[in-house]
C-alpha cells in the first residue's frame, strides 16, 4: 500500500479497527433493500483523504469532490472501476458544497463564496475569485455551505449558528440563508436556521432546506423556505434589524418556551413551520443533503425528493403536496447501509445516485472516516408505499405495486399514531402529545394502486405516523418499508369526521412524553447516594466526552462490590447518555435503543433489557449527572452511549477487577 | 484576548536597577505578575570586572553582510560586548544577584558570524550563535543546551528543536524556564539542573533538558544552589537588552485547617444565600478539591491561608460553574459564573506573612476546580490536586510539509493575539513561509522552516480551526498595502476588515511556479501583489503592481508600519525595533518616507505618476 500522506495517520488506523464492528451492524433491513437499490463504492486511492464536503459533475461528465482537507479532485470516470483522481485545486478552507457552471467550479469556504476557474486548461485551477465574504468570530461550529444555483445564475449559500454552550449568531448573518450574485451583490435571503448544511430545490424550483435537531429545534425536517421566511432558530433575529433585512422580527419576541410551534406561528405570520419533520433517531439524526429525483431510470419515484443523513449514513425518501397553497407530505425509509457520515448527493449521467461521505468529528453509523458511494436501482420493483396524500378524513396512500386487496382493505392492517414536539430554546424535544388514531375504514381504489385510509383523531399541526405491517401486494410481498410520518400542517378541505369523539382513547394513552425519563427501570438510575452507604462512596469517576462522540475516559476500574459513584459530564454540543452493560453486550444494546421508535426519546434511548445493568440518563449539552451503584462480579463491562447511532464509537470499558482480599462486609 | 504592555521605573536599594512592570493583561485580569528588570543604564547591576569588553550603549548596529559587526551609539539601556581581538582580554560579565530556580526573558542580537551564551547559574549554557537559514542543527547552536564537562557521564549538548534564530543585526528573544539542582542537607546533590522550557523567538527549542553537569567552560565545574547569572564575553560581539527575571526559592504558601461544607442544588445568582441553608454534609479536610461536593452543589472550603512572606500575591480560579475566592472576607477573584472551565481567571492581593482566613465557594456545574497563585519568590502553584481539574483535550500534531511544490492553505491563524478568519498560509519550497489575508491583502506574518501544524484544523471537529507556523514569526502590521493619499501628511485609511464592497474583483492567481498573485481593485487602480523567496532564502520579495485607466499621482504604498522605523548605514531599513529589515526599494519616486503616525512609525513609498507602475523590496529576517 501506497503511504505518501504527510500527516499523521491516525484517523486511517482508527478506520481499520472499525471494519469488523460495520460488518455485524450492516442491518437486515439493508441487505433487503439491496436487492432494489445496490450500494457501489467509488475506488478511492490510498493517498487521498476524501472526506467528502461537495459534489459536482462537470460538463465532461467528470466528478468534481470538494474535500473538508480543502481539495478539490477531478475524477474521471467515476462509474468505471478504475476512476483517475486529478487534483484540480487546494489549500480552500473546508469547503462543503460543490457546485458547476459555465466552465467554473464554485463553493464556500468558512469565510467566503469563491469562484475556481482552469483558464489556461492544464487540468488545474490557477484563478481562485472571492465572490463574496463574510465576518466570522472565529467558533469552530460557523460551517458555511453553498452555493445552490437558481435558474437565473443566483446563487444561495447558508451560515451555520456559532456554538458556545448554545447556537449563537455571533456575526451578521450567522443563521441566514444569502443569496448572492456572481458579481457579488448580497441579499439576505431567510432565518431561523441553526445547522442548514443541506439545501435544494424540488421539480418546481421551490427551495427546501435541512434542518438538525439542536436548541429550538425538536427534531430534524426539511422546511420550505421562502424570501422573508423565519424558520424557527430565533438566534439569526439579531440581524432583522438591518437595512436590508427582509424581516423585521425580533428576537425578543420569541419566548423561551413556546409549546407548540404550530400554534404559534398563526401568531407570528413570518415563523415558518417545518414542511416535512423526520422524527429524531427513526428518521435519521441528522438530515443533509437534499436532492429531487429527476428521472424514471432511478425507480418510480420521480418528482420526490432523497434527503441524506449525516449520523445514520442513510438515505431517506419525501413525497411533497400542496393543500391550501403550502406544501407538506411525508418521509419514508429509503436506503441505509452507507459506508460513512452522508453529506452530499449527485446525480450521475447514468442517473444513479453519487452519495459523499465524511464523519470526522460527527460520527456516524456508517464506521468509515470518509467515502464516496454510488447507489443504482436494480430495475426491480421495490414493494413501497409510493406516495401519502392527505384527504379531509384520513389518508390515501399510493403503492408501486398492485396490493392485494384483501390485507389493504383491513383496517387492522394499519395503525396511525399523532405525536409532536415542543418549540423551546432547550436542545431537542420529547416527543409530545402522542396519541393514536383510529383507523375507522380501509378502501381499495385504482385498480389496486391505491387505499383510502379513513382515520379519526387526526390534528392539524402534528406529525403522523402510518403503519402499514399488514398490508402485502398482489404477489404476496410485504412492504419494503412498513412505516412512513406524514406532516399534517393543512388538512385538505372537504368530509370530515368527529375527531374528539373518535379518537382511539386505548392507545397508547398517557404516553405524552417525559423529558426526564431515564429508562425504564428506576433502579438502573440511582442518583442520589443510597441511605446505606455511611461512607460514601468507595470510588468516585468522572467520564466526560471529547470531540469526535467519545467518552474521554475509555476504561475505567473499579473492584468487585465496591461502592461507586459514577459521573457523567456531557461537556459535548449533542445529547447523550452512558449505559452499562453486560459483558460483550453493548453492541447488541446498542442496537436495541435504535430500534425503539418513538419511545425511544421518553425512556433517555435505554433499551428495556437485561443487559442493561446501570444506566444515566440523556443528558442535554453542558449537564452532568452521577449514579451510585455497586460494582458487579469481576469481568469486562461495556459502557456505551445509546442515543442512536453513538454507540459505535462512543464506548468504553468498565473493568471490573476481584477483590483484592476478603475483608469484613 | 487583550494584551497590555506597560512599562514603568522605579529606582530600588542599589539606586540603579528598575522595574519593568511587563504584565500580561487577559480581559479577566492581569494573568502575571511582574517581572525585574536588570537595570541596564549602567554595569552597577554587574560583578566589576577589570576587561573592558563589555559596555553601556544605547542602540546598536550590526551590519549583517560583515562578520563581526557591531557598532553602538552613545545612550542607556543596551548592554554591549565588544570584545578585544586577544580572547585572553575579555570577561565574562556576572550579575551581582544570585540565584536558583528562575524565569529569564531578554532581547539578544547577534553580529554576523558572533558566539555567545548565557549561563545560568553561571554553570548551565544556553547557546547563542549566528545560526541563522542554517538547515542542520547541533549542540553548538543558537538556542541549544551546550555540552557539559562532565567526562564520565558527559552530558552531550541538546540541539534547539528547531532552527528559531533570525539574521544578525536583528532583535531576538529568549525565554528561559530554569530549575537549578537541589541538594540535600549533607549538600549531595539530589536532582540535576533542568531547563524547563526554552523559547526563542517565541518558539519553544529546548523543553525538560535535564544537564547533569555544569557546560564547559562554565563559572565554576561545582554545582551550587545559587550562583550568578553569566553572559559569555569573550567569543564575539553580542548586544542585549530588556533583561528581566523572576527569581525562586522554595517558600510555599500553604491551606490549613481546612473545613467544607456541601449545599445541595444551586445558588450560582448570589452565595449569599449559602449562609441561610444548612450543609448537606461536612468534614475536615486537608486536601482542596471540587471532589469534596457532587456536581449541582455548591462546594465551600474555609481554612486558613500560611502566607510564607510579604507582597503582591496572584491568584488564579479556572472552574466549570460560578466560583469565588475570598481572603478575609474579601473577594479576590471571581469567574463570572462561566462553565468554560479551561479559561483563567485572575486577583491581585497584597499579603503579609502569616495566617489569613480563606474561602473558596463553587457551584458545580462541570466538575472541574482549579485554584493556583504566584507570589514574591514563588512560581505558579497549584493549590487543588490534580484530580480537582479536567484537562483540555489536545490533538496530536498533524504536521503539513512542503515538498517539490509550494503549497497554499487558507484556514484561521493567530495574528497579533487574534484570531485572522481571512488567512491564507504559503510555503515555498526551501523552507521559507508567508501568511497574507484575504480580506485586506495584507502581509501578515512570515517564517523560515517548515510549513504548518493542521492538527487543530483537521483532527476532530478541529474546534480551534488554527493553522499553526512550524516556525519563528515575524509579524507584520496587518495595515493594507496601497493607498491614494491626498498628499503625504493624509492618514493612512484604516481598513482592518474592510467592509465588504471596497475591494473588487478581488482574488488569486496561480502562477506556473505555483506561487499565488494576490489581485484586487481598490479605487479604480488594479493592484497586483507577489511575493516570492528572496536571495538565499534570506527573506521575501514582494512585488507590488499598479494599474489604471489614467495615470494616478498621488498612490502610495505602506512597507509597513511599527514601533520605530530606521534607514541603516548600508541602506536597508530597520522595522519595529529592528525585527526585520527592509532593503533593495525599487519602482518609487523620490525617497522613502519614515513618518510618525499615533505612536507608530510608517514607512512610505510614492508611486510614479503614471498608469502602470511596479515597485518592489525584500523583507529579510
């Protein structure tokens, strides 16, 4: 193997010691996607660090990278085996979006929009313009993304908020989205954007962009924004009092709890609410790119968008409508299984789906530090709820496949469930106000394509879960993907029924959410000093994260039976816990917190389980808590944050080790 | 952060000496107490030595092109050796103050070709010598640990870690951090000499070099707690100056009687509160740790303070959640209430010797407690334990080399204490090095050696986003380039961080060499900026390009601006203080101008009168 890389090679070993850990956890569910849509890696050299920021083909049908290292690689056929890697330019500071036009390159650097030009043809770039600039303080957390492209060669670029213990605009515009001219004319665009590092535009040129669960933020979504918009973040406010400011809003007029931000936009007509809500570790952690599917060659979902996410490494699916002049729609599994952190999507000529990866800092569930993946339709029909369209009474979902009309038509083969979060400055929501829906009638429509759903209890506002576990097609196959969440901010006009009355009391009753649930056992989660322990405790640990979702202590001893007084500081900018388990059963822990849904936020993601043995509870950024238990019998526990998709990485080891001598007690 | 300089006199018991209240000034308070200063308007800080090598100047000059060079003027405040071409007529000069453990900063320069060292202790040399673009470097040279006499167990010299050193002629500064042996009662030696830390040029060259004998040709081949501290006279011409020590002994303040109590829940708004609530437990304690509480709880220790002796103590807290110093009862430093539990906080008391009550309170937020001082004669000291205080995570360095082709990378870097979110860093092969902005298109540093540490870019989330210099800066004023002047009394536009829209059409070109053209226009005039290696790989030459539609006649472009510009004997120029030179100006009309401007000197070049024009010069450090 080639090593020519200057620096230290750390990050690649790291990689190597993951590879066994991504063989177990590559799921079930992909291998079953894979038969529809195959995942095919793009040859990477041994010397270039790909951690990928942009993607854009050029005219020539070559593949321009942008690197977070602050290259940009030409590679010429990408869809070979054999692709050739070119360095087309350097030394740019982490760009993260790649776009092409006209012969030029364009993307952002932290600080600025640049315009990369080869104009003596050489294969390099050798005229690097600054388009446009913008104050920095300086924060690690003040990403810039863009350039998007719209039609009339305008462009838009997003600023990142600032960390400082919270999103923060600490400079004008932090928190915007800008759009910019090629001759430098800047117009501020829209706000309320916290972590904006995927934007686009859907068939009609509308622009959407993806939004990550933070401060303000319950839970990822993609919100379609529009001149003037606010779109939740009240941080980029500070600047609405600018001259140029399409907004004049002001920050003072968001409280700090809101409650629901559904309710509270009909107060504050420029608050833009979400089009689409991925609920948080179902539907991925952290939303990115977003690209409209543009042809029939890459399956039957043209016109919908694929939204990519970062934590999950996966890709997920959204089919838009407009009821009453605003859009809204639902989200639904696509394809997981990706080899790292996805950030950017493109389309190839031969229209399967380019995915970039990096997880440097941010990890993700895909174990590889960077990657560049295509994904290709098998020209295999997939079983798949196609598309949901909400009606006055329920919903009609649209399958790719003729259903078989038997199962489609039980109404038990459906279950729908409304839930929400709250509008707050605190990092994340609960989920709120669950309730479910009952399913009063199924009907089969369209020769089998199609199922009227009619549904009591739906709430204008909230998001909806819809199941469809019972449903098979004509031949007999199960859905690919049973579960889709509808964002039901417009019920369309037209019958309706009497919800109150109707909703279905017994599900899932009480279950309204608990932000200070701390897993299902309360006796896993001691946190005040047992009455018993006259001594206190025989051994007090400290564990605190570091950068990059680690645990800064990644082995810990303590004797068997002793009294330990275990504290875990969440000194991160993200959510997260610390589980103990059984020996060799963190992975499998782990795993299990990904799979709890929508409980998962109520029970702080720890998995009902044996082998769940102490456990703290989720704890929000900049808290600490400790719990007291007595050691174990000897042996090598694993401890693992379980909030989902941290537990790859975010791990240690508790050794337990024999006492030493017998003593009195 | 702010940093202050200030400077004050004031006559102490030998009448000469004076104190030079260098303190460093954080916007949470003065980080420093100050240091002494080796009064230097006279030798009466100086052993009498009969040789007449060494004498009082008050500037000097040494040409850089001849070795051997240096002259002074008539003045005070620069120490000079010149020493007689019979080695055998020269002396070493010795303070009259003897000491131990110490801190020593000063300013040095070098002829060409000269040999010197200081000696600490008189016994332990660190190295001075004309290194300057030398590529291999060894025990002999500038900032190296020289070789001891021990012959038995020879102490061979350390090499400087790197080469840090600047032209002759030039002003260079040391940092030392020395630890002198200790002995026991019977006067055996116990632990060896060690120098802690050297910086030269603000590079750290030498750190933990233990020296188990004294260097040869050291004051004396004994070892001793104290001895004096020596500059080597007798090898070449040398010059200092700003000569300022804190000199240790072994006094300890020290926590007595020590009682905490545990409040559970927080109070962080006002600690008065504390006094109505009952503890949730208390003890003894002979130990200061935040261990002694629970996170979200407040911890407060009281105890007796044993103040070892008179004068001005410094106190230092660095805590995750709101924490108070007070000495009786009053409140000697107090963090704001921050969490960032790696940022210091500082106050300043004057003490007596003898017992004080103290009071340490913390809400705990984060776990972490860290409580230090520094008193008269005693170094930085940590009062909690270790396990009182988290470390900060630091990446391993990650380092970017230049090999066949110069590189480029843009990214944030330090400049003059701040943080230059327009940066780009470019190394040019044969080690020499440049950082220019891309807002202003300035100049703003430049270095030999190699290119960049990216590990705080690029491991992790890279939470600094520095790029750091693998060598000694030299830092320019930041102030940009070319200017239309009305006249040459017209201030120059102050244009640090210029607003968006006054430069246009603005960016790089990649020559073929690879070698970036900064462009922009400003005005109306389209300027051009290249900087390559100069001869040798001395320095830079920058080469600035002007075009117009019409002729222009009153551009002007700013070398650069400092604390005191100079025109030197062979024509080159002498920027702030001598920190680098200017020379071989070319492409101007008439003289260059050294003007004062608000404490600053400036030096300007007028531009011909016509549509295009190029003018040039070097930057040789």
């Amino acid at each position: 193997m080639k090593m020519n890389v200057p620096y230290s090679l750390n990050i690649l070993l790291l990689l190597c010691l993951t590879c066994s850990v991504f063989a177990q956890q590559s799921s079930d569910q992909a291998a079953k996607e894979s038969a529809f849509y195959a995942i095919k890696d793009v040859p990477i050299p041994d010397d270039v660090i790909l951690e990928v920021g942009g993607l854009a083909f050029t005219d020539d049908d070559q593949l321009g990278v942008a690197t977070r290292h602050g290259e940009i690689w030409m590679i010429d056929r990408p869809y070979s085996a054999q692709p050739k890697y070119n360095l087309f330019a350097s030394g740019l500071h982490e760009p993260l979006w790649l776009s092409y036009r006209n012969g030029a390159f364009y993307t952002t650097q932290r600080s600025e929009l640049t315009k990369l030009t080869d104009t003596d043809h050489d294969g390099s770039a050798d005229l690097y313009q600054t388009i446009y600039s913008w104050p920095l303080s300086g924060n690690y957390h003040e990403y810039s993304y863009g350039p998007l492209f719209l039609p009339n060669g305008d462009m838009l670029v997003t600023l990142n908020l600032s960390w400082i213990g919270h999103g923060a605009s600490l400079r004008k515009w932090r928190g915007w989205m800008l759009k910019i001219t090629e001759d430098g004319k800047m117009e501020p665009f829209a706000t309320g954007l916290r972590s904006p590092a995927g934007f686009g535009v859907n068939a009609e040129g509308d622009i959407f962009y993806a939004e990550n669960q933070g401060d303000w933020i319950g839970s990822g979504r993609i919100t379609h924004l529009e001149k003037g918009d606010f779109a939740g973040n009240p941080e980029g406010l500070r600047w609405s009092g600018e001259p140029n400011s399409p907004l004049n809003l002001k920050m003072d007029m968001i409280p700090d709890s809101v409650g629901l931000m559904y309710d509270f936009a009909k107060e504050i007509p420029s608050l833009k609410i979400p089009t689409v809500w991925f609920p948080h570790t179902i539907m991925g952690i952290s939303t990115s790119a977003i690209l409209s599917i543009d042809n029939d060659v890459f399956g039957p979902f043209k016109g919908q968008l694929l939204v990519g996410d970062q934590g999950h490494s996966k890709v997920m699916r959204v089919f838009l409508e407009k009821v009453n002049g605003e859009y809204q729609g639902a989200c639904f599994p696509f394809r997981e299984g990706f080899s790292s952190g996805i950030l950017r999507m493109a389309w190839g000529s031969d229209h399967s789906l380019f995915v970039g990866m990096t997880s440097r800092g941010w990890a993700s569930t895909g174990p590889e530090d960077y990657g560049l993946q295509r994904l290709m339709y098998n020209n295999k029909m997939p079983f798949e709820m196609k598309a949901i369209r909400a009606t006055s009474n329920g919903f009609e979902i649209e399958y790719t496949q003729p259903v078989d009309p038997k199962t489609a038509s039980n109404a038990s083969a459906y279950q729908v469930t409304g839930f929400t979060y709250s509008y707050h400055s605190s990092y994340g929501s609960p989920i709120i106000n669950q309730e479910g829906c009952a399913i009063v009638k199924a009907e089969v429509m369209d020769g089998n394509r199609k199922v009227r759903l009619y549904v009591s209890g739906l709430r204008e506002g909230y998001i909806h879960e819809l199941k469809a576990p019972g449903v098979k097609s004509l031949q007999g196959n199960a859905l690919l993907h049973k579960v889709a969440y509808y964002t039901l901010n417009n019920l369309p006009e037209g019958e309706g029924m009497d919800h109150d009355m109707m909703v279905a009391q017994e599900q899932n009753q009480g279950n309204t959410g608990n932000a200070t649930a701390c897993g299902a056992d309360p006796a896993k989660n001691v946190t005040t000093q047992p009455a018993d322990w006259a001594n206190g405790p025989d051994i007090t640990i400290t564990i605190g994260t570091k950068p990059g979702l680690k645990y800064d202590l990644e082995q810990i001893e303590v004797p068997e039976g002793s009294k330990v007084k275990l504290t875990f500081n969440n000194n991160d900018d993200m959510l997260h816990n610390l589980v103990i388990t059984n020996p060799g059963k963190g992975d499998e822990v782990g795993k299990k917190a990904m799979e709890m849904g929508l409980d998962g936020a109520q029970l702080a993601y720890v998995p009902q389980s044996e082998d769940v043995l102490f456990n703290t509870c989720l704890l929000q950024p900049e808290t600490s808590e400790s719990i007291y238990f007595v050691a174990p019998k000897a042996g090598d526990y694993t401890y693992v944050c379980t909030f989902p998709g941290h537990y790859l990485n975010m791990r240690g080891m508790m050794k337990v080790t024999g006492r030493a001598s017998a003593s009195g007690d | 952060m702010l940093y202050k300089v200030q400077l004050f006199c004031l006559l102490i018991i030998t009448g000469a000496a004076c104190t030079n209240e260098q303190e460093t000034e954080t916007k949470n308070g003065s980080s420093s107490l100050p240091a002494t200063t080796i009064g230097l308007d006279n030798l009466n800080a100086f052993q009498v030595v009969q040789a007449t090598n060494w004498q009082i100047a008050g500037d000097v000059y040494a040409n850089r092109h001849e070795d051997q060079n240096l002259q002074p003027t008539e003045g005070a405040g620069v120490l000079v050796n010149l020493p007689a071409k019979n080695a055998g007529e020269n002396a070493n000069l010795l303070t009259k103050l003897e000491h131990g453990d110490m801190d020593l900063e000063l300013d040095f320069l070098m002829a060409k070709g000269s040999n010197s060292g200081i000696y600490l202790q008189g016994r332990y040399e660190v190295q001075l010598l004309d290194s300057w673009l030398k590529k291999e470097l060894n025990y002999q040279d500038c900032g190296a640990v020289y070789q001891g006499i021990d012959t038995r167990n020879r102490f061979a010299g350390h090499a400087p870690l790197l080469n840090a050193a600047k032209a002759p002629g030039l002003w260079q500064h040391l940092k030392i951090r020395f630890k002198a042996p200790q002995f026991d009662e019977s006067g055996k030696k116990i632990s060896n000499a060690r120098f802690e830390e050297v910086y030269l040029n603000g590079e750290l060259v030498q750190q933990q070099v233990e020296v188990s004998s004294p260097t040869v040709s050291a004051l004396a081949n004994d070892e001793k707690p104290l001895g004096p501290l020596m500059l080597q006279g007798d090898h070449g011409p040398v010059a200092f100056k700003d000569i300022r020590y804190k000199a240790y002994d072994h006094e300890q303040l020290a926590l007595k009687e020590m009682e905490f109590e545990v409040y559970e829940g927080m109070y962080e708004a006002s600690i008065d509160t504390l006094t109505m609530l009952k503890p949730d437990q208390s003890g003894k304690t002979d130990t200061l740790s935040q261990l002694l509480g629970n996170e979200h709880s407040q911890l407060s220790v009281r105890g007796t303070m044993e103040v070892p002796r008179e004068g001005d103590y410094l106190f230092e807290v660095k805590a995750g959640g709101p924490a108070w110093l007070f000495i009786d009862d009053k409140m000697v430093v107090y963090n704001g209430g921050t969490h960032n539990f790696g940022q210091g906080f500082y106050g300043k008391q004057y003490l007596k010797a003898g017992n004080y009550d103290f009071q340490i309170v913390y809400a705990n937020y984060s776990r972490s407690l860290a409580l230090s001082y520094e008193g008269p004669g005693i170094p930085w000291t940590t009062l909690t334990t270790t396990a009182s205080a988290r470390k900060q995570w630091q990446p391993d360095s990650m380092v970017d080399l230049v090999n066949e082709k110069p590189k480029t990378q843009r990214g944030f870097m330090m400049h003059e204490g701040e943080k230059d979110e327009y940066a780009i860093a470019v190394g040019i092969p044969g080690g020499i090095n440049y950082a220019y902005d891309l807002k202003n298109y300035n100049l703003l540093s430049a270095w030999h050696g190699q290119f960049l540490d990216v590990s705080e870019m690029w491991v992790e989330r890279g939470e600094p986003q520095l790029e750091k210099p693998l060598g000694a800066i030299v830092e320019f004023s930041g102030k940009p380039a070319a200017a239309l002047l009305k006249g040459n009394n017209a201030n120059w536009p102050d244009s640090v961080n210029a607003d968006e829209g006054i430069l246009k059409n603005r960016g790089y070109r990649m020559r073929k060499n690879g070698l970036p053209v900064f462009f922009y226009t400003r005005e109306g005039v389209q300027v051009e900026d290249y900087i390559y290696p100069a001869e040798n790989q001395s320095g830079l030459t920058r080469e600035i390009t002007f075009k117009a539609g019409t002729p222009v006649s009153d551009l002007y472009i700013l070398v650069d601006s400092g604390k005191a510009i100079e025109k030197l004997p062979d024509g080159s120029y002498g920027v702030n203080n001598k920190m680098y030179y200017i020379e071989n100006l070319k492409g101007f009309q008439g003289e260059p101008e050294i003007r004062q401007r608000d404490g600053s000197a400036e030096l300007l070049l007028k531009a011909n009168a016509s549509a295009s024009n190029k003018i040039s010069y070097s930057i040789i450090w």
